[in-house]
DNA sequence: CTTGACCTTCCAGTCGCTGGAAGCCCCATA
DNA sequence: TATGGGGCTTCCAGCGACTGGAAGGTCAAG
C-alpha cells in the first residue's frame, strides 16, 4: 500500500504518517521508486496511533502504549498505570475548563450586550489586584 | 517600575512580558540605560492580560478585548459577542474531554492491572476499523 | 505525449511561551 | 577601588504535533 492508501484506510493525513515515520513510530519499506510501502502490521500500528491520539495521549505516551502493545511480557498493570495517570490530566483540564466556563459565564449573563459602552465582562478584566474579593462576592450575588 | 517590578505585581514572567512587548501589546518606555520603563498604565495592561489569558481567551482575542477596552465607543455586545464565541469554544473542548474520559474510564475499569498481560484498554487500542460497534456495545455492557 | 494525480524531500510556520548564552548596568560591601 | 551578585539587555533555539507549500520525480489513462 501507498501512503495516500494507509491514509483513508486510517483517516490520518498522509503528513501525519510521514512525521510518524520521522518520529520512529512506524517504518514502511520503500519500493524501488523511493515510494514508501506500508504493510498490514504498519496499517495496524497506524490506526492503533490514530485511537490513543483520539482518547488524547501524547506521542511519547503512544510510543510506549505501542512498545507495551508488542512486549508480550509485560503486566497489564503498566498499561493501567499509564492510563489511569492519563486519565488523572484529562480531569485536571475539564476542571479547569469548568473553572473558566462559570467565570466567563457569569460575566456573560452580566452583559447587557447592546448598544452602550458599559460592559461588565471588561470591568472585571480591568479589575486591579486585590479586587479578588468583590469579584468573588459579585459573582455570588449575581 | 522595571520589569522585575511589573512581573512581580502582575504575577507574569518577565520574559512573558517581553514577548508582549514584541507582538505588541504592551509598549513600556526605556530609559537611558536601555531598560524597560513601565507605567502604571502598562501594569494595568499587564493585569488585564493575565486575567484575560487566564479565561482562556488567546492571545489575537486579548488584543481585540484591549483594544475594546480602550475604545470608548464600542457596544458592549461586541465583547460580549467574543465572550460568548470563547463560552462556546470552552464548551467543546469540555465535552470533547468528557468524551475521552468516559471511554478512557471504561477501559480503566475493565482492566484488571495485575500481572497478566492481558490488557482490555490495548485491546481497545488495537481493536480494527469496524469494530466501532462493539466497541461501543462492550461500553454499554460494561 | 500529455495531463493530472500521486509521491518524494525540505523548509517554514503555527501558538505562547521558555531556556540559555553572552554581555551590560547598578549597587553594596570590603 | 575592586569585586561580587543581582537584574537587565538581545538573540537564538526549542517545545508538541502537526500543517502548508515549493520544487520536483513517478505512474497510469487517454
């Protein structure tokens, strides 16, 4: 198979599968024209790559899932490991993203939003140091 | 104020402030020794910045939100406008990290994390195109 | 024989910083 | 007055994970 082949079969562009390969994450063979050609198992690794990078892991976090996918040795205590610090960061990020969605949401419902200048949302950005309090007391308030 | 002074109260790294300086969105005076002289109009930027960076607005978005607020005319439905496009933004990210999360703790569920190396999340990895369905079916099961 | 799709490499850019090197400047202390 | 230590300056490189584009080779169809 040819790059643009492995490439609709895995749905990643056939750039990603090149930095793959520049990465050390697959090696196809080359055909006698310099073409790089992609085996069964090099398809497999790609869509193996395609799903952990769905579900958010790092390149170096897929590197070691593929090496522990072919050590046929090693416990799947290592693999849970790794997810379970995997999923311990996805959590850190939806709080944090929760935490900037109930601010921003409540300066939102704070703005009128029409015509006039007078906007809640800047004056809560303008506000200086030491105005976490109101800021705080205002969003409870409102 | 140098910068040391401005990092400092504003809790931005100085070289953060450098940066800002370089892509324009702050523009502190030098003295004759070729430091930079912050005004207490640059600390408030510098405030406003960090506060809007920290809602996760991006960069271009402060420089607009900036510029807004330095606009005196403006409605404030414009902010509220790019307020409410970042709110949706947020949004997407979160549930695209509820999705990882949930499939991700699935199969940290299902793994037993013991010495064996049968492992239920490589196996999920692993598993090839058309299998989305009973992906999706040991999901609900689980 | 030409067209057009596909493939190759290489370089640059994205975003928002961050680290480090090399070299001034300034102030306090011996 | 020398020295030491901190702070300041510029410039360049790198992070992660691609993505875009240029310049050119290859292949199959008409």
């Amino acid at each position: 198979m040819n790059i643009g082949d492995v490439a609709s079969l895995s749905g990643l562009p056939a750039k990603t599968i090149r930095y793959y390969e520049e990465i050390g994450l697959v090696s196809p063979l080359r055909g006698p024209n310099g073409y790089r050609r992609f085996r069964d198992s090099d398809l497999h690794k790609l869509n193996f790559l395609g799903r952990a990078r769905s579900l958010g892991f790092s390149i170096e976090e897929c590197r070691n899932l593929l090496a522990m996918y072919e050590d046929q040795e090693r416990a799947s205590a290592d693999v849970k490991r790794l997810a379970e610090q995997h999923l311990e960061s996805i959590d850190r990020k939806i709080s944090e993203l929760q935490d900037m969605r109930s601010t921003l949401a409540h300066l939102v419902d704070a703005c009128a939003g029409d015509h006039r200048p007078d906007c809640p949302i800047l004056a809560d950005l303008a506000a200086v140091d030491g105005e976490e309090d109101e800021r705080r007391d205002r969003r409870a308030t409102g």
